[in-house]
C-alpha cells in the first residue's frame, strides 16, 4: 500500500493567519494555483481511492486534483478533519498564544490527542481495508502533524520540535509505503517540489 498525503491549498483564513480549525473557509487564489500545480504532479499517477477531509478547503482541493481522475472515487470522512479549536476558530493566531493549547483543550475543542486518535483510527482502517493499493489523502496541517507523530513513533510533543508552526506547508506531499501488513513507514515528507 502506498498513501500519498496531501495538505490542502492555502485558504483565505491561512493568508490572513486567522484560526482555523473547523470552520470552513475558501481556498485562496493562490491556492487555487498551488491545487492546480499539485494535480498536475498527479496527474499521470494511477490513484486507486481519495480519502478527502469533509470540510471545504480540502474538499475543494479535492475537486481540482480530482478532475485528472474522474473515475476515481472520493470516500469523505470526518476523520480527516483539522483539530477543533473552540472558541480561538476565527481569530487571528497573531493575538493568541496558540502554542500554549498544545496541551490544552480550547473551550468547546479538542485536544491534539484527539486529533491522534482520529489519525490511529483512519490508519488502521485503511490497513485492513487495503492492501497494494495507491491512495490520495486529502487533509489539514494539524491531522499530519499527529500521523507523523504515530508513524515515527515521536510524542506530540517532539513533533512540534522536528516540525515547527509553519513546516507543514500548504500542498505538501507526505508520502507512506507499507514495509509490511502492519508497519508504515514515511518515504518523503513536506516535498513541495511541485509549486517551483
């Protein structure tokens, strides 16, 4: 099995830097443009599923790629979504210290454990689902983050240290080969090689 991992385009809340977490916001233009890059990366690959996050910025990047691969079908899970943020959604992460809720759970949010019990979840799931398939992941900075952090087997913690705010960059591709049924192993990660 081999998943190829991709962060959605720049939204319009990521070029104002505002919070996103769950609420829906649109991809940029120049996001838009990193999209259309990245299918065309793609556009010759032979994807045999896309898993896409449901929430609109990755679910329109989703649209872009997918028009090389029509046949293809898109599986939508809530799974894939980016971490809750409570109350800080919408606000401009310029006037909050977000780095301290990385242990803490934002009223009416989510914990990052939570998100990485989603992610266990979701790979567990395509395991036994699949076998020598190739699969599209569509989602969000915060859900790789936390598959990063299971598959190298580092804490949330020290994913933040290999992976500081910012490193996980719009359209980047993290690529995922199964060495055996159970084992994965990242192959390449945060490649951007597409955008030029």
């Amino acid at each position: 099995m081999k998943i190829i991992l991709i962060r959605h385009g720049l939204s319009i809340a990521n070029e104002k830097n505002i919070i996103q977490g769950q609420t829906n916001f649109k991809l940029s233009k120049e996001g838009k443009e990193q999209v259309k890059k990245t299918a065309l990366r793609f556009k010759k690959t032979k994807i045999d599923v896309i898993y896409s996050s449901d929430l609109g910025r990755a679910k329109e990047t989703t649209k872009i790629i997918k028009k090389f691969h029509k046949s293809v079908h898109v599986c939508f899970s809530k799974l894939l979504r980016e971490r809750n943020f409570g109350y800080l959604e919408g606000k401009e992460a310029d006037k909050i210290p977000v780095s301290k809720f990385r242990n803490r759970r934002p009223k009416g949010g989510e914990l990052n454990s939570d998100v990485k019990k989603r992610a266990k979840e979701f790979l567990r799931y395509l395991q036994k689902k699949y076998s020598d398939e190739k699969i599209m992941v569509v989602t969000h900075g915060g859900f790789i983050r936390m598959i990063y952090s299971i598959l190298n087997k580092k804490t949330i913690k020290q994913s933040y240290i290999d992976m500081p705010s910012g490193f996980i960059k719009n359209t980047c591709i993290f690529e995922i080969e199964s060495t055996t049924k159970k084992n994965l192993k990242i192959v390449r990660q945060n490649c951007i090689r597409h955008l030029g």
